[in-house]
C-alpha cells in the first residue's frame, strides 16, 4: 500500500520535472535549437500533426533552423503554422525548404524570458506540492483505514517530504542553468 504512494508519488514527480524540460526547451536562449518547434502542430489532411513528424528540423548554422518537409505539398501549411505559432520567428521559404533565423536577443527580452522560465518553475514547484499533498492524505487514509501505524505515517511522511524536497531541488537547477543560458550573449 505505502510503496504503491510512494512510487506514484516518484512518477508524477518526474512527469512534472519532464515536463518543465520541455517548457524551458521551448523558450529560447537566443540561439537555434530544433526545440523551438516543439509546439508548433499542423493542421495536415485535417488532422493535427506536429511539425517534426512532416519535416525534418536541422541546425545548419548557429542562428539558423532548416525544416525540410518529407512532402513538398506540405510546405505552405507548415510556413503558415510557424507564424501562427507566435515564436518570435521570420520563416522563410524557397519552396524545397524553411529557413528560421532565429534573431539575436535584445537584453530586455533576455529578462522577460527569464521571467517567464521561472514562471514555468514555480507552476512546476505548486505541481510538486500538489502531488506531495495527495500522497500525505493517502498515507491519512491509510492510517485511518487501520493499514499502517500512527508512527508509520510519521516515517512516510517524512519520505514523502524528503522526496519533494529533493525535486524541489531539481527544479531550482534547472532553472538557473536555463537562466544561465538565456543570459548568455
């Protein structure tokens, strides 16, 4: 029973920490990275498809993204989700192939990114104690239910706050390294 909430507790825990990876891969440091499109879904033969499984994503500069489409059709329906994907991003295209230059960040910008990361970190960090407190009133029940021991929930609970604690940890360094990245020129 108490393994059972500890390891959905683990799981959802390192759901919640991929899935701040995946956001703070989508904000952009300045630099191209095939990350950027991660969001970008294309409305292809009616159907929403992510844009990485219609085209390829290279990085054949440091400033410069290529998406070369699998199906040339594609290409216009691809062009128009990347501007309506609100990136920050001119892309253009010669009819074979995307080009993203991905503009030099100002200063002002750098900040309002790394806002926005820690923003990310700290809807993160409420998942994290959200989970922390659905663990802790399992456990509650399970001592009320008679399946474990007044000092048992004690013991338990004090895991289960050692292991927030510890992703809590996870959080904040992940967020300074991708504060580190953003503010770096």
């Amino acid at each position: 029973m108490t393994t059972e909430i500890m390891n959905e507790l683990k799981s959802k825990m390192e759901k919640s920490i991929e899935s701040l990876q995946r956001d703070f891969a989508a904000i952009r440091a300045g630099h191209a990275n095939a990350n950027l499109l991660d969001r970008v879904s294309v409305v292809y033969y009616g159907a929403e498809t992510p844009v990485q499984q219609l085209a390829g994503i290279s990085v054949p500069e440091p400033r410069m993204l290529l998406v070369t489409p699998y199906d040339k059709t594609s290409i216009d329906d691809i062009l128009k989700a990347i501007n309506m994907a609100n990136l920050g991003v001119n892309p253009t295209s010669d009819g074979n192939v995307i080009r993203i230059t991905v503009p030099a960040l100002t200063e002002e910008r750098r900040r309002e990114l790394v806002k926005e990361a820690k923003k990310e970190a700290e809807n993160s960090k409420i998942a994290i104690r959200n989970i922390r407190r659905d663990a802790n009133d399992a456990l509650k029940k399970a001592e009320k239910a008679g399946d474990i021991t007044e000092d048992d929930l004690k013991s338990f609970s004090d895991d289960v706050q050692a292991e927030t604690d510890k992703f809590i940890k996870k959080i904040d360094e992940l967020t300074a390294s991708k504060e580190k990245d953003i503010l770096e020129v």
